[in-house]
C-alpha cells in the first residue's frame, strides 16, 4: 500500500530547503593573522580575556585578592571562583569546583552531577556553603590537588578554625586533601579509586579527627573494625563519591553492611556523617573526645570541593628583543616556546609594579614569534613576555628592562630659502633655489620629499641631502620658462612625503608642519630667455637695433657672434652698446637705403655667460639664424669723397702746378676730372690715411670746374663722386 504524503518531487525540494538551510547556519571559517595581537586586556578580568590558570594569574600580576575570574575552562571563557591568597594551604591558586548546603541533596551519589560531564548547577559563584553549585571548572579543569571542606554542619564539636589533613586552615572547616594525577575532577569523582583499606583502628585519624592523632576531638562517627577511604565507591551501604566507610567486620567482603559513613556524595545526602549503631554494641569510639552515639544517626554537612592545577609547565620564551617602530609602536620579539599557543606580552614604567602595567596577547604565533604594540607613550619601559598553552603557561618569563620609548616625532623647526639669487636678486635658467628644513632632532630621509614652490606652476623643490642631520636641503634647478618677477614663496604645511619617509632614530615619522615663506623681490624667477624682436636698421644705416621683450644684461657678447650681410657683403660690428630691453650693433660701413639687410647671431657657448645676449637673470638669448634687417636707411651713400684745392683755395695760377685734394672716409682709387674730361696725371690716384692727392697746372684763364670720382677698395662701400669744385683760374704775375 502507497503511503499518503508529499508527491516524492516536493519531498526533494523539501530536502534540498533543509540542506541549504544547514549550509547557511554553517559559520565561516575566520581568517586569523600569523602574529595576531589582541587589544590590551587584564587576563583573568573579562570573558575576552581569560587565564589559563589561577597561577597564570598571580604569575602575570602579582594578584592575591581572593574572587570570581574568568578561566579558559574547556576552551570557553567560564567564571570561577579562585584563591589567589598565597597564605592558603599550598601557597593557594586554588578553583572552587563544587560547594553543597547542609541541607540539599542535588549531589547524592546517583546525581546525574556526577555522572554526566557537560552538567553545571550555577545559582552563583560565592564562596560559601549556602548554595549548592557545581561549575564548569569541575567537569573540565585539571588538577593535581584536591580538598574537601566540610563547614556549617550537625556534628561533634572540632575547631572552627578548621581542622584535618591540613590543620588550622583558612578554608574555615574541616578539610581532606589528596593529591592525584592530573585529571578533572568529574574524572576523579566517577572513577573509582579506593586510597585505603584495612582493619583495625583506621589510621588516618585526620580524616575523621580534628587531627591525626588518636586523642583528637571527633569529627565524624567512626566504627572500629574494617575502613575504606576514596572515591566513587558503592557498595550496598557503602556509598560515596569522596567518602569513608567503616564496620565492625574486619575484612572487604562485609563492608555492604557498613555501620558508618562519612563524606560527599553519599547516598541519601550531598554530604554527612551516617551511623546506624549505638555504642552498647561495646564499640564505645568516642569516649571523651565525641558524643556518646545513640542508636542511629544523621549529621548532615555543608560542604566545598577545591581543585589545584598543576604548576605551569611550558618553557621560557628565550631570546626577547625590542626595537622601536616609531609612532608609539614597538616590534617585540622573542624563541618560540615549545607547546606554546599563544604568548601574554606584558610592559610597564621602569620602575613602577607588573600590576600597573599593560599585558597583550600575541596568538596564532609564527615560528618567529613576533608582536607589534601601538600606543605606547614616550618613555622608559620594563617588557616581558609568557608562553600559554590551554590550561598551562610558563611559570618564567623572558624580559627586557629600561627599554627607552621614543614616541616622540621630530618637527619642523624653522625654514628658510638658504640660496641667493645674486646682486641681480632674480634666479635664472641653471640657476638653484635651496631652502633648508631643520629639525628638532636628527632625521632621516628616504625617497623624494618635497615642497611645491609658491608661484611656479607644478614646480617643487625636492629633497637634495641631510639624511643623518638635522638640517635637510630641498633644491629646484630653474629651466627654460619659469618667470615670476614678484618672487617665489613656500606656503605652510606643504611639506609632503611624496612617497617617501622622513623619521627619526626611532622610526617616528615627522610631523611635517611648517611655516610660510612670504614672496620677496630677493626672490624672483626668471628663466625665459630674452626674445628678440625684428632687426631694424639706423636711419642713418650706421647701426642695427634689436628690441627684447625683457630688460638685458649690460652684459656685451663678443662681437664675433653678429655676422651681418649687406647685399651679401660682410659688414661687421665694431662695437655695441645695450640700453634696456635693446641692443645696438655699429657697423663698419654704413647701409644705404636700397640694401638688402640680413643678421645673424649665434650664443657662444652652450651654457648660459656673460659672453651672450642675456636678460638680467643671465638667461642667454637664443641664437637667431640669419633674418631680415628693417631697413630704414636714408642714406644713398656710405662713402664720402670731399675735394678741395691744396694749400685750400678757389683760385688758381695759369699754368702753374696746382695740388687737387680728395678725402675719403675709407681707401680707395680716385679719379680726378677737369670740365668732364679726366685729368692725364690723376687717374686711379690711391688714398693715402684716406686721401688722395693729384698735381695739376690748369692751361687756361678761365673758371674751370673740376670733379673726383672715388671707388673705395673696401667692399660693401659704394662709388661716390666728390661735389665738383668750381675754381678761377688767374695770370701768372710777370711774363716767361
């Protein structure tokens, strides 16, 4: 028969909801750092921040306050009840791991307490017998000690104090203590472990006295005849979890009819002393030294299960190093412990106590164990550092004292632009701005710091040198465009990394605030070159011009770097002369007015002279490849031919030897005329300084007009004719 239901493909869907389902409740998996370290926590104070032991805690602090604490209790943060008061027995340390009333029965011998582990009663965590608790601490922690404490109980009278195996106690009752192999105290209490048996008077008196002495005042109902003493033990009415039963048979195999027990855990109370004889059996057992028993009796006990863990048992960390990482921050390191799964760093003041100090934990540790701690004022420090393991550390410590801490940053203590930029105050082409940064400490510097430069467009100075000092340089090397001729500045606080670090001995990166540096005049940036205008020519063609866009030096170049030509022809520079933004070239001859005009400059050297064209910041105007001149001449003529008579006259003797004279501005040939016609004696007459001089005898008694023709041998100069001069020719005096 089909059975009714889901059709079978809802039933997948049902299915395949559920598993999604479950994949989804599934936390992920948490990435931990190698070397991750926890905020700073006080171990043993906080859920966060639990101990490992109650000796971890005294370890790291000194701490003897008896309290509630946090354990790691099963790899879970679980409150605890600890004596850390070093005057209890055994120096303390001890956990409370179960506590009982005088009146409750949740611990009886069947109690699912004892017999299941993951069980806690926690109505609180006092240390008292008015509530019945059992923690987590006793299903999980291990011990090597334990003690019982019977306390506000119906029994024989016993010192208050305490009394028992450990005496006069601070526990404040009567107390049984063992020592076991380590194990949690559920395993000790649901394992049967039986630590005496015999007959006759039990020996251990102090299990059942105020002391181990037979004379001591009674604390429990004892029978003479056969004991056994020890834990989870039942049989018929011997029964207890930690207990004694005794009976007047002597031997093992009748102690189920046991007449007396005493312990915790029975099997009608939490904790008691049970008899069921009275002393007319003729086993009068308390004599003096307790009451007289009736027939059958029941005092019931509050009661306190105390479990010691094993001393810490890892190894030292060895080998720790601490080295400043500036800020605040410190790298401490240190040899890894074997076991070791993860490590309390602890620093303080020098000088002041652990208890003051700060502890952080370093966990997933690396095979190099490694932790960086931020925070950490300026100053002189005592650092150490524990191995912890669950429910273990070590009982040592690695340290390092006096450690000095500089967390403190170098800052800027002034700037300035240390450069000059020459009597001229303008900084040029090639030429360096450097301003200084100093510092409140020594510094040193990686990479390409900078500082923009106020006024220049996207223009920095860059770091340069004095890593190791406290006077770093930062430089910017003026190029071909940069102008500002009101003067650079530096704002405050542009100082920036630019990838790079500036930091002190200690690694603390500089505070780079700074002030401002105002524009100067002093200051001013000039790095175009003067631009030349058109070439333009004299009016009266003895000179060229050229105007700059800018103010030039009165610096001259050499004359050699001016080539004019006029219609071809060299004509060169004698000399030059600069007034503001021009310059004027004098030529050797003059340009007339229907010349083609070309010049040329060519700049020295390569680099920026005072052999060049150069505006006042000593940029070197670019070369000018050959270009045309503006010619405004009005000159037809750049020679001159000048006639006179010689001794000067406008007269001269018939037939007598006259001396016609020419001046020239330059050297040359002359050919000298008489009404149109050359004269014979005076052809291609040579200029001697510039003159040329013809003898002559006129023949006739007239006016005679007489004219030159000179035609300079220097080229670029143009033939000319002298204004002719009109003379009288007169009789010679006397007849020949």
């Amino acid at each position: 028969m089909k059975r009714a239901g889901l059709p079978s493909y809802k039933r997948i869907l049902a299915l395949l909801g559920l598993i999604a389902g479950l994949l989804v409740s599934i936390p992920a998996p948490v990435a931990q750092a190698v070397n991750d370290v926890q905020s700073p926590c006080v171990i043993g104070s906080s859920s966060a921040c639990p101990a490992q032991s109650p000796q971890e805690i005294y370890n790291l602090y000194g701490t003897t306050a008896n309290g509630i604490y946090w354990l790691n209790v099963n790899g879970i943060a679980t409150q605890t009840y600890l004596i850390l008061d070093t005057n209890y027995p055994d120096g303390g340390m001890w956990f409370l791991g179960m506590k009982g009333t005088k009146s409750g029965n949740s611990f009886t011998y069947s109690s699912n307490y004892w017999t299941n582990q993951s069980t806690t009663l926690v109505p609180d965590y006092n240390n008292d017998v008015a509530t019945e608790a059992k923690y987590n601490a006793f299903n999980y922690l291990p011990v090597v000690k334990l003690v019982g404490v019977f306390k506000d109980r119906d029994s024989y009278g016993f010192n208050t104090n305490g009394s028992g195996v450990l005496g006069t106690n601070s526990f404040g009752g009567h107390t049984w203590k063992e020592d076991i192999s380590s194990q949690s105290m559920f395993s000790r209490f649901s394992t049967t472990g039986i630590l005496y048996s015999a007959t006759n008077t039990m020996s251990r008196f102090d299990l059942y006295r105020e002391t181990n002495s037979a004379t001591g005042k009674l604390v429990f109902a004892y029978q003479y005849g056969y004991a056994k003493y020890g834990y989870a033990y039942s049989n018929g009415a011997a029964t207890y979890r930690w207990g004694i039963a005794f009976n007047n048979e002597t031997d093992d195999a009748h102690i189920d009819s046991s007449d007396a027990q005493a312990g915790i855990g029975l099997s009608g109370y939490s904790a008691a002393s049970v008899f069921s004889y009275t002393d007319s059996y003729g086993y009068a057992i308390n004599g003096s030294n307790g009451a007289l028993n009736g027939p059958t009796a029941t005092y019931p006990s509050g009661f306190q299960i105390w479990g010691k863990m094993a001393a810490p048992s890892l190894a030292t960390p060895g080998a720790l190093t601490v080295s400043n990482q500036g800020g605040g921050n410190v790298q401490v390191s240190f040899a890894a412990s074997s076991g070791a799964t993860e490590y309390a760093i602890q620093y303080k003041t020098a000088g002041s106590n652990w208890n003051t100090g700060t502890t952080v934990r370093l966990t997933n540790p690396g095979a190099s164990p490694s932790a960086v701690i931020t925070g950490i004022a300026n100053g002189s420090y005592d650092f150490r550092v524990f191995a912890r393991a669950a429910n273990d550390s070590s009982a040592g410590n690695s340290y390092l004292l006096a450690q000095n801490i500089d967390a403190v940053a170098p800052t800027v203590s002034s700037i300035s632009i240390t450069s000059t930029s020459g009597a001229d105050s303008i900084y040029g082409a090639g030429e360096v701005i450097t301003a200084t940064v100093n510092w409140s400490e020594t510094v040193t510097v990686s990479g390409s710091p900078r500082i923009p430069i106020q006024g220049l467009t996207s223009k920095y100075l860059t770091y340069t040198s004095g890593s190791g000092t406290t006077a770093t340089t930062f430089s910017y090397t003026v190029v071909n465009g940069d102008t500002n001729r009101s003067g650079v500045a530096i704002l405050a606080n542009t100082l920036t990394l630019n990838g790079g670090t500036i930091t002190d001995a200690a690694l603390n990166a500089a505070t780079l605030s700074h002030g401002a540096i105002a524009a100067s005049l002093t200051n001013q940036v000039d790095g175009s070159p003067p631009i030349a205008g058109t070439p333009q020519t004299s009016s009266d063609g003895s000179s060229i011009t050229i105007t700059f866009n800018e103010t030039l030096s009165s610096t001259t170049p050499q004359v050699s770097a001016i080539t004019v030509l006029v219609n071809g022809v060299n004509d060169s520079v004698t000399s030059m002369s600069i007034g503001g933004s021009t310059i004027r070239f004098f030529l050797t001859f003059q340009i007339i007015s229907s010349a083609t005009v070309s010049l040329a400059y060519t700049d020295p050297t390569i680099g920026n002279d005072a052999s060049a064209i150069q505006d006042e910041a000593g940029n070197d105007a670019a070369s000018i490849s050959s270009t045309s001149v503006t010619n405004i001449s009005v000159t037809s003529s750049n020679t001159t031919a000048t006639m006179a008579l010689n001794p000067s006259s406008l007269t001269a003797i018939y037939r007598t030897v006259t001396t016609i004279r020419v001046t020239t501005n330059t050297s040359g040939r002359v050919d000298f005329y008489q009404a149109g016609k050359i004269i014979p004696t005076c052809r291609k007459v040579a200029t001697s300084g510039n003159i040329a001089s013809c003898s002559w005898k006129p023949m006739v008694h007239s006016y005679i007009s007489l004219a030159a023709r000179f035609t300079p041998t220097a080229v670029g100069y143009v033939v000319t004719n002298a204004v002719p001069l009109q003379i009288f020719v007169t009789g010679r005096a006397g007849n020949r």
